[in-house]
C-alpha cells in the first residue's frame, strides 16, 4: 500500500500532541508543589520539638533551683561531669574567662553546670571542683531521673563508656546552649569556639533580654 504524505504527518502529530500534554502535566505538578512544599516544610519545622524546658535540679549549695527561679534572666547551659578529663574543664574554664572579660554584665547572666554524672557528682563534691572556676558558676545534680529528664528538654547526649582500669567515663554533648529571659533557646556555643566569637553570642544574648 502507498503512504500519502498526509499519513505519514499523522504519526508525528500524535508524537507532538503526547509530548504537549505530558509538559503541560509536568508544569501542573511543578505548581501544585510549589503551593504545597511551603506548607509540608512548615509543619516539619514546627515538628520539631523545642529545646529547653521545665526542671528543677539540685545546686552545689545544697539549694534546690528550678527554671521559674530563672525567669527574667538569660542563662548559659552546660551538661558535662567533674570527673572530665578536658572538655569540661576547658569549657568552664573558657566561661570564667568569658565572665571576665564581660565584667558587670556578666552579673546580668547565669552560667549552668548540670552534672550527666550524678552517681558521682554530689552537691559537695561539685562545690569543690567549681571552686576553680568563676564564683557564679552554679553546678547542678539531681537523681538519675531528674537529671535524665532535663537531658531530655535539653536534646542532650550522654553515654557511660568502661575504662580499662575498671571506672568510667562519660561521653556527652559538648555545647553549651544559650537561652534568653523568658526560658526560648536562643543559640549554642560550640567547643573550641574563638573567644570572640563566644563573647559576641553572650553580648548579644544579655543585651537581647534587657
């Protein structure tokens, strides 16, 4: 049989034709995503639980302190334990060098050292250790389930790791969190961060909550 230029054109038109309406589809799903993936990111955003949040722990004077006691005021927060080989001790070293150097101001902030090693870190025995460290500096310690529970507020990591001589260590979170007068998580500070850097985030925070 002969094909006429007019039959053989068909073919090509059903070719065009599929090839419109499948881009014509696409550009329908292209916007209707558009319309949809900023509402589907802010339900995933305000999915995400908060950091902070209510406790009340044990301080280093034998003083219970809760977060309404803090209420008006911004705080620093730090999870570690006195047994710390250096993360510790070089953070609250950091923050007593840091509330120095901001002086006055520094009256306007707490600085929080909770314990994520309460077996060992007693009321008594975190009065000593912090007696290196700037006087404000308050440590808190609690029973295993108080201070598991502030972890929780807090998103924080913590895992008991056996030495070979038998003891242990503790793995855990090394930032400290920032956290404005009314209690709201306002930022961290890293481990190591450049001391300017850090006197910037506490500058900020203080002046936030004047």
């Amino acid at each position: 049989m002969t094909t006429t230029p007019t039959d053989a054109r068909k073919p090509a038109r059903r070719v065009g034709t599929f090839v419109a309406v499948a881009c014509i589809a696409i550009m329908v799903l292209g916007v209707a995503a558009m319309l949809v993936w900023p509402r589907a990111a802010q339900t995933t955003v305000n999915a995400v639980a908060p950091i902070g949040g209510p406790f009340t722990l044990t301080t280093q004077a034998g003083a219970k302190l809760s977060d309404t006691d803090l209420k008006g005021k911004p705080f620093a927060v730090f999870f570690g334990f006195t047994h710390c080989p250096e993360v510790c001790p070089t953070t609250l070293w950091e923050m007593t060098e840091a509330m120095k150097t901001l002086g006055p101001e520094a009256d306007k902030l707490k600085v929080l050292f909770i314990s994520v090693d309460p077996a060992r870190d007693t009321p008594d025995f975190m009065a000593g250790y912090l007696e290196s460290f700037d006087p404000r500096i308050i440590g808190l310690t609690g029973t295993e389930a108080e201070v598991a529970a502030v972890g929780k507020e807090y998103r924080v990591y913590w895992k008991k790791i056996p030495t070979e001589d038998g003891d242990y260590t503790m793995d855990h979170t090394a930032s400290i969190f920032l956290m404005d007068a009314n209690g709201e998580f306002a930022g961290t500070i890293s481990y190591g961060e450049e001391m300017s850097t850090r006197l910037a985030k506490l500058r900020r925070l203080i002046a936030g909550s004047a």
